[in-house]
C-alpha cells in the first residue's frame, strides 16, 4: 500500500514533523535503526519534549506505525531525512547517518519519490553527497525522482512557534523538485519559502544559527569587561532594546548548548576552510569566547566563596537547572558540564537541582540530586543558577541561599544575590 510519507529518523526533528503530516490528514510511516525507540513509539511511549504520550496516541491513532524496516521506504511518495549530523573528529559533520539512511532510499527507490533532507549540514550535502548515491543505480534527480534539501528550524520547548507556524524553506535540486518539495510541505506548515536551490538553503540554516552563536559571543565577551568596570550589562541590553529597529537582543549566559548552535557553525567554517583554504573568522572567534564561558562562571562562583573566607575546595555548590534550555530534559552540550567538571576539578561538593533530570547523566552518583531544594539551599554555600526553568522563583531562591549567583540574569541584585 503506497503511503504519502515515509519519515526516516524519530527523534527531536522527525516526530513533529510526524504529527504535523497526521493532523494533516496524511498516511505516514516511520523508519528508525533504534529498535528501542521504535518499540516504545509504537507501545504510546514518547521520549521527545514536544510530543506528550496523549499526543502520540492521537498520531498512532491516525494511522502512523513506526518501523526498522526498510519496506516502509518502498511504498512512499516522499521521503524526508531526519537523522543526526553529529561533528566528527576532523571538526566537520559525521554524515555516517545521512550517508546510511540515503543507502537504505536508494535500495528502495521507486520512480516519481521525492527526497527531502532535513538534517544540518554543511552546503553542498544534498548534491555532493545524497544525489550520487540515489543516482547509482541509474535512476536521476530531478527527472526519475525529486530531490530537495528543507532545514529543520524547530526550537524544542518553545511555545509559541512550533512545525507548523514556523516558515519552512524549501530548496530544490530543480525547480521541478522544489516545486514538489514546496507543495508537500503546503500540506501542513503555514508559509513555505522558496529558496534558489539545495546550497541556498542548506546555507541559510547555517547563517540562522551562526548568527545566534557570533551574537551570543559578542554579549558574552562584554560581560566580563562590563562586571570589571561595575556596569550592569543585563540594564544594558534592556535599554538597547527598546530601539525598535536594526537591534536584537541577545543575553550572556554559562555558555552554549544544545544540539545546534554550538555545532552549526563548525560545518560552516569547516567547509570553507576544507573548500576555500581561509578560516572563517567570525565563527572561530564566537567558538573561542562562549567555550571558556563555563570557565569564566568558575572563576566568579570562586570570588563569592572568597567574599565568605571559602575556598573552592570542600565548598558546598548546589547548581540550579543543568539543561541546555529553560523547560526542557535535553542535556545535550549543555554548558553545566564543563561548569561542573571545573568545579569537581577544584574540589567543590557539587550537588543538583533539576525538575526536568532525574539523574545527571554526564555524573552519574559523582553529582546528586537533591530533592528538597528548601532544605539544600539553606545548606548550600553558594547557589548557582545555571537554567531558568520556568517554577524557578528566583528572588525567593535568592533570599533563602547564602550566597545566590544567577548566570541567566534574572535575580534582583542584592548584598548577598549576584549576577553574571
Ligand atoms: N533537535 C533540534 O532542536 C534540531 C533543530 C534543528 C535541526 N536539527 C537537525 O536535525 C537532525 C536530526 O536531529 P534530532 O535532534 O532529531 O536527532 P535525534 O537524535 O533526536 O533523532 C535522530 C533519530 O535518527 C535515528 N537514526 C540514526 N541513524 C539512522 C539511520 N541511519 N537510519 C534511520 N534512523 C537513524 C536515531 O536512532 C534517532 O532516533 C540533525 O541534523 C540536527 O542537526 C535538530
């Protein structure tokens, strides 16, 4: 039976975009190498942030089957790619997923399918690297099949812009595999952006993010010089914001984390380096100031514990919040890491605290939980909130802690309450 979409990759990118192309009324199947996430899927069990168990239910209710079998992929209309791109040991993407998923297409590939790759990477992917290996065994793109190249946007935890209302773009291989590519998205995203071609918008995902990481970098570098000369950068940037044009507001924090912006821009600067020969500045540079942020949070929690006659050593820290964003599990490249990792260095009796983490997986038992937060403020020397997660009261933390060092800006100042 011949099925509209064959998603390949269950994970943060490829389960909303499952549940979008359900509520859209459309036949959907799954493709997953995990037999652990395909199980659980298919028993109404979700392991994404986005996607609630009551929410999987309704996709399963609509038809939706996850599998690890490579049949799924015979019988699609389109087939959209959402696996990882993880950075390999050379600093640029480990495409091994991509690669192994567009083998497992090429192996089922029937006349008329349009591919989609969803997954960051660097600009050239889709043709360089996806199209030879669909166009192996004879069959062309753009001509005996689509092919197209849509970035995934989606920012986990986020309210207010989710698959469907967040502009998609669209780049294809020909304008034929475009326009395919942009009316199978008109199915169930708002506003589809025409992008030239497969490396325009493989390229502009990149810019997306570089810009974010290099404008991170620029707030995080004047919060060491804007603390050394007693100005309140977070005032700072409240009083830029106001101008209504031509300024965007970006805060200081513990460093960047996530699956994204620390990682993004590495494809960028990798691929001109490889191709060009020239660094990319820019993004060296962000790359340099946000990773020695987690150091920099060390070196101010020391000066607090300093303020008490502590040292470092032997200090009790409690960290508040060890994810990578506000209101959400996902540690990955979480910035609390190495700010733990420094602080154990040091000698700190670290402990946690984290609605969303149960158990801290970079630590294991080297990094408890706490459970009752009252209690291990009151015995803590010194509080650092690393994440915001919304239910944090922060003020009321503050108030209750020795010593409060907010990393996210949010606290009022006070004797004994700090900002980053
Ligand atoms: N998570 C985000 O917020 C986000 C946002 C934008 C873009 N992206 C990009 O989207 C892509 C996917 O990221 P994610 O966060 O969804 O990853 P994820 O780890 O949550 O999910 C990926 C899934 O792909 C599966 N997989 C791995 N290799 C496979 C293969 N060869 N065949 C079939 N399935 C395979 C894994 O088992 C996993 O379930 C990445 O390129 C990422 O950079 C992610």
């Amino acid at each position: 039976m011949s099925v509209d979409v064959t998603v390949i990759g269950l994970g943060y990118v490829g389960l909303p975009l499952v549940q979008e192309a359900v509520r859209a009324g459309l036949s959907v199947r799954g493709f997953d190498i995990n037999q652990g996430v395909v199980d659980a899927l298919n028993a109404g069990r979700s392991h994404i942030d986005d996607i609630s168990d009551s929410e999987l239910a309704e996709i399963l209710a609509g038809g939706f089957q996850a599998s690890t079998s490579e049949d799924v992929i015979k019988d699609a209309q389109t087939v959209v790619i959402c696996v990882p791109t993880p950075l390999g040991e050379d600093g640029g993407p480990d495409l091994g997923a991509v690669e192994g998923s567009v083998h497992a297409i090429a192996r089922n590939l029937t006349p008329g399918t349009l591919v989609v790759l969803e997954s960051t990477t660097y600009p050239g992917t889709t043709d360089e690297v996806v199209r030879p290996i669909l166009e192996a065994g004879g069959m062309r793109a753009g001509v005996d099949f689509h092919l197209a190249f849509s970035p995934e946007r989606i920012d986990p935890g986020n309210p207010t812009f989710g698959a469907k209302n967040t502009p998609k773009v669209v780049g294809g291989h020909t304008p034929e595999s475009g326009d395919r590519a942009a009316a199978f998205y008109g199915q169930f995203v708002d506003t589809v952006v025409r992008a030239k071609g497969t490396r325009e918008a493989e390229t502009a995902k990149l810019l997306e993010n570089t810009y974010r990481h290099i404008n991170i970098a620029l707030v995080n570098e004047m919060a060491r010089f804007c603390h050394d000369l007693g100005i309140d950068l977070w005032d700072v940037i409240d009083a830029a914001a106001t101008k209504p044009f031509g300024f965007q507001a970006f805060y200081p924090g513990p460093g960047v984390g996530g699956h994204c912006i620390p990682i993004d821009p590495n494809y960028l600067s990798y691929n001109v380096r490889a191709k060009l020969g020239y660094p990319f500045r820019f993004v060296e540079l962000a790359q340099e100031i946000n990773a020695t942020m987690p150091a920099y949070v060390v070196s101010r929690a020391q000066d607090l514990l300093n303020e008490d006659g502590k040292a470092m050593r032997g200090a009790k820290v409690l960290l508040l919040g060890v994810t990578y964003k506000p209101n959400i599990a996902d540690q990955r490249e979480s910035p609390a890491v190495p700010v733990a990792r420094h602080m154990l260095d040091k000698g700190a009796d670290l402990s946690y605290h984290d609605p969303h983490v149960a158990r801290w997986d970079a630590f294991g038992d080297t990094v408890p939980a706490v459970d009752d937060l009252d209690a291990a403020l009151r015995e803590a020397d010194l509080v650092v909130l690393l994440q915001n997660h919304r239910g944090y009261d922060v003020d009321a933390i503050a108030g209750a802690s020795t010593r409060f060092f907010d990393t996210r800006g949010r606290v009022t100042p006070g004797e004994r309450a700090h900002r980053l």
